[in-house]
C-alpha cells in the first residue's frame, strides 16, 4: 500500500511526464478550476503536487 506522499510523488511524476516543461501551468490550472468551483481539498491535493513537481523539476535541473 503506497502513503500519501508516495501518492503525491507518484502524480508529480505522471505530470512531468505527460506534460514536461508545462507541467507547472497544468497543475496551477487544476488549482484554479477546483477552486473556481468550491472543491478545496482537491485544490490542496494540486497545491501538495505542485510543492514536489517544484523539487523533481529543481533536481533535474542540477543534474
């Protein structure tokens, strides 16, 4: 059974693999449309994507 920040690394990876270098919009995107539409936890869910899509993408560039 995979914890939660397995799962939230698991959707950053699938971000950046299916939409590389705009990965970044996609996820701001799903903030704004679960926000838009009074779905907060799906909106924190994306917001907790976005803080480990931010660090797989810092590690990239180092490497």
């Amino acid at each position: 059974m995979l914890t939660r920040d397995q799962e939230l690394w698991g959707m950053a990876l699938w971000v950046d693999k299916h939409h590389g270098d705009a990965g970044g919009e996609f996820i701001a995107s799903k903030i704004d449309q679960l926000s838009q539409v009074g779905e907060p936890d799906g909106a924190r869910l994306w917001q907790d994507v976005a803080r480990r899509y931010k660090q797989l993408v810092e590690r990239k560039s180092r490497s």
